[in-house]
C-alpha cells in the first residue's frame, strides 16, 4: 500500500490500497475525511462545481485485483466494479443479456469521460445513470461488508444506501445480471434504456427510464420490470406501473392509464434545471412511448427481439 501528498500545496494524502480490507481499514481509520475513488470523473465534476471540497484522503481502488473485467461466472455474468464504461458500451456479452445496461453506458457524458469513468463509481453514488438498467435487469451486487462480500439485489441495495443506517465502508466490488430469459413460442422479450438531457448530447441527465418483460402469443405481457431516475433523483422500481401491465394484452387503449400510474409514483425531486413534476411527466412519456413503438412493431412485423 502507498500513500503520498503530490503537490505540497494540496491537502490530498492518496493511498493505494492491495486488497478491498486495506481499503476498507483505511476508510474506517479516516472516517468521514476520505473517499473511495477510481476513474475520479464524478468527484472531479463535484469538487470543480463547488459543491463537495476536495477531501483530506484520496483511497484509490484501481490497485485491487478482479475489480476489472466482464466475463461468465456459470448462467451468469459479472462485470467488475473498476470496468470502465467505454468497454461496457463495446462489450457484446452486455449487449446480449441486458441491452439497457449497454444502451445506459452508451449515452453517459463523452468517450474522453467514458474511458475513466468505472460502472461501479457510477452506480456507487446511488444516483448514476446505469441503475435504471441494472434495475430491470434484476442485476444484483457484490457488496464488500465487514465480514465479507456479499450478493445484494441493486433495490435492495439502494434501499440501504439512502438509510441512515448506510456503512460508508462499503465497497460495491462488482454486479452480475442473470441470463437474459426465453421469450416463450411467439413470443418476443425486450428491454430498453432511455434517457433525456439538458442538451442533445454529452450532457447530464434530467430522467432516464428502463423497461424490460416478455411480448408473448397475443401481445400478452409477462415479467414486466419499470423503472426510472435520472439527475440527483433515487433510482427506483416503479411496481404500481409494473402490475397495471403485468397479464395485460399491450393495446393503445392501456397506455393512457401507464401514463397516470408513472406520473403518480414516481416522485422525484426538481432541482434548477426541471421541476418533480415536469421530471415525473417525462418519465411517464418515454415509457408509454417504448409501449407504442413495441405495439407498432408487433402490429406491422417488423420487431426484432433483443
């Protein structure tokens, strides 16, 4: 492990931890001095805007072995903590069993960013851009504790980091997504990622929504999964919306009450760019508008399952 201050002008120590219990021990011996950092481009984004100061201890994770990579463990795949976004977006393993998460790290900031910034410093937050999608992927994360790591499912997990009860020691080593599921005879599977900014491109987000289920015999939808974030709101599951389309034929008829039940529970907070309620309309909107195109695609033929 390595610790040195690189300018003698900054109050910045920068460790190196081996092992995620080094990490650990250095956060717990720290306390609220130190942060967990790795690509850096989330923290240097708060501490140019003014809004986090720099803080005293800088605990660099990339020295930490098998935080890195994305490859099959057993019927599932495992993308480590450190990977960083660029090869989420290249990767065809992703692709193929969550193209939500691929389509998320697609539309985060620009490639320069992109190439630092790590799916684990994204999501560890509690509010990145990729949770939406790994919420409807069902994806879970390895959550390093004081015992050990541990598989959590990412609603679980964001339930605990918006606690008071939260360990700022943690450590989120990795997430795996369960294969992607056979649609059925007739049947069609999909899963979509979307996101609205406050300019057409390399921009933060305002809302972001993921859908994903089943489209079988008849437009009937099964395995229905919403949810929806975006901007400084909690990512959430969004189950009212879910159950209203679970067991239901996909009709244009249906969309309208879609619209309500989102809007309704989704409450995210405005902030100086859109109000909660604008945010919670638009979340509303993307969804319904997925319904339409998948309903348009299974009327004219022309769907490709993903």
């Amino acid at each position: 492990m390595l610790a040195w201050q690189d300018h003698p002008h900054r109050s910045s120590a920068l460790y190196r931890p081996a092992t995620l219990e080094e990490a650990r021990k250095l956060k717990r011996d720290h306390g609220g001095k130190a942060v967990y950092a790795a690509g850096g481009t989330l923290l240097r984004t708060l501490w140019e805007n003014g809004t986090a100061a720099l803080p005293e201890v800088l605990i660099d994770l990339r020295g930490i072995e098998d935080l890195t990579g994305i490859r099959y463990d057993g019927c599932r795949l495992y993308i480590g903590a450190l990977t960083n976004l660029s090869a989420c977006r290249s990767s065809a393993e992703i692709a193929a069993v969550s193209p939500a998460l691929r389509e998320a790290a697609k539309v985060i900031a620009a490639p320069s960013v992109r190439n630092l910034a790590t799916l684990g410093g994204n999501l560890a937050c509690g509010y990145g851009d990729t949770l939406p999608a790994l919420l409807v992927a069902e994806a879970e994360l390895a959550v390093n504790g004081p015992a050990s790591v541990r598989w959590v499912p990412v609603a679980e997990w964001l339930e605990d980091r918006w606690s008071d009860a939260y360990d700022p020691e943690t450590i989120v080593a990795g997430v795996r997504l369960p294969a992607a599921a056979a649609p059925g005879e007739g049947g069609r599977r999909f899963e979509v990622y979307r996101k609205v900014g406050r300019r057409e491109a390399f921009t933060p987000s305002l809302v972001t929504a993921a859908l994903a289920g089943t489209a079988g015999e008849g437009g009937v939808l099964r395995g229905v999964r919403i949810a929806a974030g975006g901007g400084n709101g909690r990512p959430q599951r969004l189950g009212l919306a879910e159950a209203l389309l679970e067991g239901r034929r996909l009709s244009a008829e249906l969309l309208p009450s879609l619209c309500e039940a989102v809007y309704e529970e989704y409450a995210p907070s405005g902030d100086a760019f859109a109000t909660g309620a604008y945010k919670a309309k638009t979340a509303a909107n993307l969804i319904a508008a997925e319904l339409w195109r998948l309903l348009g695609d299974r009327e004219d033929g022309s769907g490709q399952s993903k």
